[in-house]
C-alpha cells in the first residue's frame, strides 16, 4: 500500500516546481508544469527531501531534458 503524501511535503514539491517554473520562464505552460511535476516528484520518491537539494536536482534536470 502507496502512503499518503503529508501536506508539508505536497507544499514543499509544489513550491519547488512553482519556483523552477519561473526560473525557466514555463509557468504560463501546463504542459511544461505537468512534465516538471513528474520530475520533481520522481525526485522527491527517490529520497530527496531537503528543499534545497530537491530544487538543484530539479533545475540540473530540467536544463539536461
């Protein structure tokens, strides 16, 4: 059985993704913050908890995708 995601923790992948979002100049394109959300949350299952660690590993990401 999956666990429930904590409201901290869904606070804490959306603000990254909000704030890789800006940083890349996607945040008017869904598809583009669909694509981001899947990464970051991949990220976050991997182990990646602290947000800044979490944030440098989505933005090294997102510029090698």
């Amino acid at each position: 059985m999956i666990a429930p995601v904590s409201k901290e923790d869904s606070r804490l992948c959306a603000g990254v993704v909000r704030e890789v979002a800006r940083a890349k100049g996607v945040d008017a394109d869904p598809a583009a913050i669909g694509a981001l959300m899947v990464k970051v949350a991949r990220l976050f299952n991997k182990g990646l908890r602290e947000r800044d660690k979490l944030l440098s590993a989505a933005m090294d990401e997102e510029t090698a995708a």
